[in-house]
C-alpha cells in the first residue's frame, strides 16, 4: 500500500489536502456542502457522481447524526467505498482455456504496457500466453509487440497483410493447438475523434466469436487517467459498441486526476480489473476499493 500511496501523491495532493481544509472541525452546514461539491468537481468527480456522492453523504449525516466536518471525512469515504466496492472483481481468467482478452483503448492509453505487463505477470503466476497483434493500422504497434515477444520468450501472432481479422483466426488457432492458456488480443487503437471507427472493431470482436464460441471471455478497455472527463466519454463509446466486461485505469501515478475513478464508476459500474500507478511490472495491480480510497484521502 505504501506503492500506491506512491502512486497516488499527485491525486492525493489535489484531492485529499483540499478536503483536509474542510474536514478539520467545525459545524456542517450548507458552506461545508459547497465547498465539497466544489472540490470534487475540480479533482475530476464528475457532475454526476459528485452529485451521487453528496445526497448519499447528507443521507449518512442525517441518519448518524453526525454534527462535526471531522466525521464528513468518514462519511465520503464510506460513500465511495458503496460506489467502488461493487466493481472491485479480479480478473479471473480460469473459466476457459485458452481464456481469450481483448483489448482495446485509445491510442496512447496504455494498451501496448498493459499487455506487457499482463503477459508477464501471468508468465510468472506458471500460465502460457500468446499475444495477437491485432492493430494492423499502425505498422509501429505490430513491431513493438513482435520485439518485446522475442526478448520477453512470448508468442507473438502478427500478419503484415493487415487483415486484424485474420490475426486474430491464426491467434485462436494456433493458442488452441498449442494449449495456450492466456490470449492477450491487441485491437487498433483509435484517435478519441475516430470514434466512428468503432464497427471494425466490433467486426474484429464478431470475428474472435466465430474463431472460438464464447471468445472474446473478458472486453478489457483501457483508459489514460489523465485525460480525466474524457475517459468517461470512452467508456460510453466503447460500451455501447462493443460491451466492455472490465477496464484498466492507466497512468494513475501521472495525474491529479484520480477522482476520475468515481465519475467512471457512476457512468457505467464495470468492473475495474486493473489499475496502472508506474512502468514497473507490478504497477499494473488489481483494483481494491478501500486501499484506493485510503491512498487517495489520507
Ligand atoms: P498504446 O498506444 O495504448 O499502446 O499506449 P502505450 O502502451 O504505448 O503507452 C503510452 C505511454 O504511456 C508509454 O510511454 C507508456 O510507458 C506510458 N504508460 C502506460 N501505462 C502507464 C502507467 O501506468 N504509468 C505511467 N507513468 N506511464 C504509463
């Protein structure tokens, strides 16, 4: 936890100290309301879930009596522990073998590191993964994935024909036939202004279906924390076109945006797999609520 706490200093300094200005004692009236909205609105919360936050806090003052701006700080907490818990659901990748992840962002979210990061992780937990190099717009992309897979002893599936359809065929196929257990599917990254693109991926998620019945097993979209209000405007997208079953929160170590995580959650609960807070293989960790919200407040 001192990792994350790490991690999370820019968010913390933002968010937390603010908060330390009003829940340092005092009577909590219709200021002290304001000034939370007004912080949470300026640390990323969103409208929405700002909005969530300070009806269900108001509903535990009332119901706890609660007189003094030092227990607000217990009250927030518990009110974003309900909104957050719920999506904390581990990744669990034993149902199916091969268990086939796709993956999909942005450009520059973060897709390629977390692939690296989640081949590695799984390598060392004794599971066999293939990477499939399904961005076959960007020549860069396939070149990246096929270097790191040879220094990092990981399979890598690429086609230079730039069918993503065909990659991701071969890929089933061949993890299939080799007893893979873990697929890491890399989808064309998309600039946030071609989201009108969006139908070919959705082709590529029709086509990873007919490959292998059930597959995709886990939809993984990645967002860069830093782009803040805007990660929620992907999620929606991304959602709506291709039925997102987890997301990675990236960069999290780079940005004051942290509080982002609520607004995300408010828009659309799906679960939170991963959160990124470095460039360290283990700075890709699983989502826990409690330990988020603690790294983030105190
Ligand atoms: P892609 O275009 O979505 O594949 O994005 P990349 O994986 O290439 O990542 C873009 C940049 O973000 C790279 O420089 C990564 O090193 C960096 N990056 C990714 N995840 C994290 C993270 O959790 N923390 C930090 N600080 N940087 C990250």
């Amino acid at each position: 936890t001192a990792r994350l706490k790490q991690g999370l200093a820019k968010t913390r300094n933002q968010l937390g100290n603010q908060l330390a200005s009003i829940f340092g004692g005092g009577k909590i009236d219709a200021e002290v309301y304001e000034e939370l909205e007004t912080i949470l609105l300026t640390s990323d919360v969103g409208i929405n879930a700002t909005q969530h936050l300070l009806d269900d806090i108001k509903g535990r003052v009332k119901r706890q009596s609660l007189d003094d701006t030092v227990q607000l700080k217990a009250a927030l907490k518990d009110a974003l522990s309900d909104l957050l818990s719920p999506l904390e659901q581990p990744l669990a990748t034993s149902k199916h073998q091969p268990f086939i992840i796709m993956l999909a962002g942005v450009n520059g979210a973060g897709k390629t590191t977390t692939i690296g990061k989640l081949a590695k992780q799984f390598q060392s937990e004794g599971k066999s993964v293939l990477i499939a190099a399904g961005d076959t717009f960007r020549a860069a992309a396939r070149e990246q994935l096929q270097v790191w897979g040879e220094r990092n002893n990981v399979h890598v599936v690429a086609q230079t024909s730039g069918d993503p359809a065909a990659v991701m065929f071969d890929a089933i196929n061949s993890a299939r036939a080799k007893n893979i257990d873990i697929v890491l599917a890399d989808t064309a990254g998309r600039l946030p202004t071609q989201m009108h693109l969006m139908d070919e991926i959705a082709k590529v998620k029709r086509v990873m279906d007919k490959a292998l019945p059930g597959a995709p097993h886990e939809v993984l979209l990645v967002l860069d924390a830093n782009t803040g209000q805007n990660a929620v405007s992907q999620v929606k997208i991304f959602d709506d076109a291709l039925g997102v079953t987890g997301l990675v929160l990236s960069k999290l170590d780079g940005t004051a945006k942290g509080g982002v995580i609520a607004a995300i959650a408010q828009a659309r609960p799906i679960p939170i797999r991963y959160i990124g807070i470095g460039e360290a293989i283990d700075d890709l960790r699983p989502f826990n609520a409690n330990e988020f919200i603690d790294a983030m407040l105190d």
